[in-house]
C-alpha cells in the first residue's frame, strides 16, 4: 500500500487528465497511487485513448497502481468524490482536479506539512496565470500560522469569510513573491482553499463522514469540498501553503449550476458530526455561502 492515493474525478476533459497524470510523473515524492473516476458520456470516453493509456503505462513502469473506473450513471461530484475516497486505501487521500499542472515538489510538500502539523488537510490553491497582471492587494491580507495549525471552532453564523479571498485569481503566486521568496514553506489560515489540489488524512475525512452527505443533493450541485473542509477545520484543523506550485488550465468550468450548495447542509452536519446541535443557519447565511462560492469560482 502507498502512503498517498491520489484521486482524480474527470469528466469530458482528455487533455486536462493527460496534463494531471504528466505532472505525477514529474513529481519528486513517488510513493503514491492513482484512482482516477470517469464519468464522461459513452460517446466520450477517453480512458482508453492512446494519450492516456501511454500516460498509465508509464505511471505504473514506475511503480505506481493505476485504477481508471467509469462511475456512471452521473450523480455529482460529492458521490464522484466519495466513490473515489471509497476505493482508496492510503492513509492519505489526495485530491487533484482534471484541470490543473502542479510543479514538482507540490505532492512532497502538502505530505510534509499534514504529517508534521497533523491537521485534516492541506490544500495549495490553483492559481490562474492569466492573471498575473491582476495584482490585488486588497485580497491579500494573509493570515498566516505562527505555530502549529489548531482546530478553529467557527460556526454558521461565524465563518471568516474575507479569507477565501487570498486564493482567487493568481493571488497566491503574488503572496509567493512577499511570503515565500526563496521557497519556504508558509502555512496560512483559511476558511476553504478549493477542491482542485487538496490531501487529506483519510481517517479524519472519514471521521467527519467524508462526502457521505451526496444523496441529500441533487446532481447538479456545488461545494461539496467546501463543507468537508469547514467540518475537518472545525475539528482538526487546516491550513494552505506557499508555494502553491498548482495552475489552473482554464478550462471552462463542468459545474455550470451552482444554484444547490452543499454549504447549505453545514449546520445540520455539523451538528450530527459532533454530536451536539450548532447554530442553525439562517436563509441569508445560505445565501451567502453560496454567493461567495460562486464568486470563487468565477475568479479562478
């Protein structure tokens, strides 16, 4: 078994997988796995394309279990998430999205910081290249950690919101440039850092019920990652990290309705996560959640 499987949803994106498992084959950390979740139509299919069947032989030549699956029919990304994290057996579960290229230390460094802080996950956020020239300082108001990463027991009503801010656009390659000039390891606060390159302890993501919570949405539905994340900071603890060596592709988002958020679910799962009822969140809470979800997701 290895230390880290890395979980890969796709859907309708052959050149994005291709650039995800290429960056795996030039990471510096090598005892990982690779599960990867297709759920592309059938006229669609690309597992077997010769990009990504070359890409597979060469990941398992060097050592590497590579499981390609097809989860059919498609019942959105918390069941495409659990159904991953389901056929996973490391201690350490590491989700990458199909749109993104990492540098390579990025899988070493997240490993690094989660064993050593012991928290329920590391994130580095993807950062948009195309907007480099968009510098923001009013979205750079990093709070970073000055000791060892804290679970933070904020509620509905409570969430810090203003730290989404920092990972949208290509904010973190400018906090880089101020944090992390000669490449040191900076572990700053969040509320959530993204789902597109996130490790977990897969004890603790079980522990807070992972993405069981998929059969209360409908298909089309954002945020899973978010409340997974709030629940995990809430009880372990989280933390992102400079450098984020992650990039957005650009790719044309494949969650187009945002109208259900599963941040409207928070409240209730965290109150059968943690044994004891919480604030119940109010219809402008919702709200909110799903604005500001949506606003990320534009930006990035």
């Amino acid at each position: 078994m290895a230390t880290v499987d890395v979980l890969i949803p796709t859907y309708g994106r052959k050149t994005g997988l291709a650039v995800v498992l290429t960056s795996l084959l030039g990471q510096t950390f090598a005892d990982f796995d690779v599960i990867v979740a297709d759920q592309s139509n059938d006229d669609e299919v690309y597992l077997d394309s010769i990009e990504i069947e070359t890409l597979t032989q060469a990941l398992r030549r060097r050592g590497h279990r590579v499981e390609l699956r097809r989860n059919l029919p498609r019942r959105g990304m918390a069941q495409q998430r659990q159904f991953l994290l389901d056929r996973s057996r490391a201690p350490y579960v590491h989700y990458l999205d199909d749109d993104v290229l990492l540098d390579p230390p990025v899988l070493g460094r997240m490993l690094d910081v989660i064993r050593s802080e012991g928290c329920g996950f590391v994130g580095a956020a993807a950062a948009g290249l195309g907007f480099l020239d968009d510098v923001r300082p009013h979205q750079q108001g990093l709070e970073p950690w000055e000791g060892p990463v804290q679970p933070e027991p904020f509620t509905p009503e409570s969430l810090p919101w203003e730290r989404h801010l920092v990972n949208n656009a290509a904010n973190p390659l400018h906090l880089e440039e101020r944090w992390a000039p000669n490449g040191e390891v900076v572990r700053y606060k969040v509320v959530w850092v993204g789902g597109a390159n996130v490790l977990y302890d897969r004890a603790k993501l079980q522990a807070v019920g992972g993405f069981g919570f998929w059969p209360r949405l409908p298909r089309e539905h954002a945020g899973e990652e978010v409340v997974v994340q709030w629940l995990l900071i809430r009880r372990f603890g989280g933390c992102g990290i400079l450098p984020c060596g992650t990039y957005h592709l650009g790719l044309p988002t494949q969650v187009a309705d945002r109208t259900h958020n599963a941040t409207e679910l928070f409240a209730d799962l965290l109150a059968r996560s943690e044994g004891s009822m919480a604030p119940a969140a109010n219809g402008r809470s919702a709200a909110a959640v799903s604005a500001v979800h949506a606003s990320v997701a534009a930006d990035d």
